[in-house]
C-alpha cells in the first residue's frame, strides 16, 4: 500500500501496473466482444473492442490500484434488448471472469514448467511479473463474480432472475449508486480483511489449477 515503505510500494507498483492492465483490458474486452457477437453494438461504438487502455479504465478504480494494491474498468455499456436471446446479458456478464480464468490457465503453464524444472525463483523479475499476473487473473475472475452492483456476478444474476423477482432487482439498482459507494469505501478502509476473505477463496483455486494438466505440481 502506498501509506507503507515507499520503496516497496514502488516495485510492487511496477508489477502491479501491467499486471492488472492485462487482466482488466482483457476482462472488458471480452465483456464487449460477447455482447457484439450476441447483437448489440453498444460497446463497439463505445470503443470497448479497443485494447486503448484509456477507453476501459475507470479513475476511482486506477486511484483505487495505488491506494489499496487492486483496481476495477469501466463497466461495459449494454443493451440486453438488442440482443439474441434472454440469456445473452448472462453470457457477457460471465465472459469477463471466465477470460480471467483463461489467462490463468494460460499463465500457469511456464510458470508450472518452472516449478518442476526448480528454477521459479520471485526474486527473478520475469518470473515474479508472471506469477503476480497469474494471481491477479485469479483474483479477478473471484472479486466479479461476487454478487454486488456493479460487478459481474449481480449481472449474471440480474440477467437470469429479474423477471422472475422484477421488485427485488428494482429496489437494488434504484440504489445501484450508494451500494457501489458504501462497497468501495468499505474495501478502502478494510482492504486488509477484504483481501485476506478473498484470499481464502483464490487460494485453493490457485493451487487448484497449479495442480491440473498440462504439467501438474503439487496437488
């Protein structure tokens, strides 16, 4: 965090940065990708099937990165009526997490191939970029899923239950602006337990996909 040594802030920043850029770029962009493909071409006038960096990242969450060590895009613009079919707003609620995922599992092989040949050291910059990348897709894909406004798992679940609980998700997104506030400022001022619950989730998803094929370690 930036209120602890300086020095350390700065080289955790210098991975931190590109690190979250790929994962966060990719998150949105698959987010835009999905709901083009299923008929809506909001977020292509939106600029969202960009990789601009400046056309996904959101400032509260850039500043957010600094303060606490994680982040969050700008959502991706959508219209569920232009699309296909009732459960396309789904799809691209998942798309986000799931290219997470993907780029996880992409990640973990060197970084398996390493650990067998013994040679993964964090000390070395390469290899620490890559793990830091590797866990922060991880985590990622765990923090959208979680259930509130505006992250990707209230989505998913809007998108398959709003019109069986119309009331229900009315009220939440009636106060989608103070949920999203009182969210932010509780991660602010207790990043240290939000970080340590979430780390209780990715954790045996870490060890979990270190463990599969191709090239398992550990178990």
């Amino acid at each position: 965090m930036i209120f602890g040594d300086p020095v350390q802030f700065i080289v955790n920043t210098l991975y931190l940065i590109p690190a979250l850029l790929l994962g966060l770029i990719a998150h949105e962009m698959a987010h835009a990708f999905v709901a083009v493909a299923r008929g809506d071409q909001t977020p292509r006038l939106d600029g969202r099937l960009s990789p601009n960096p400046r056309n996904h990242l959101d400032p509260l969450g850039t500043i957010a990165i600094l303060l606490i060590g994680f982040g969050w895009a700008r959502p991706v613009r959508i219209d569920p009526r232009r699309m296909h079919g009732p459960f396309d707003a789904a799809l691209v609620a998942l798309a986000g997490p799931l290219t997470n995922l993907v780029i996880a599992f992409v990640l973990a092989i060197p970084i398996k191939l390493l650990l067998r040949a013994g040679s993964f050291d964090l000390a070395v910059p390469p290899w620490r970029l890559l793990w830091v990348a590797f866990v922060l897709n991880v985590v990622l894909a765990v923090f959208n899923l979680l259930p509130i406004p505006p992250l990707d798992g209230y989505s998913f679940l809007s998108a398959l239950f709003r019109r069986t609980f119309p009331e229900f998700f009315f009220r939440i997104d009636s106060h989608r602006q103070a949920i999203m506030l009182v969210f932010v400022l509780t991660l602010l001022l207790t990043s240290y337990l939000g970080m340590s619950i979430l780390a209780a989730i990715y954790t045996p998803i870490l060890r979990f996909i270190l463990s599969m094929p191709p090239f398992p370690v550990g178990g």
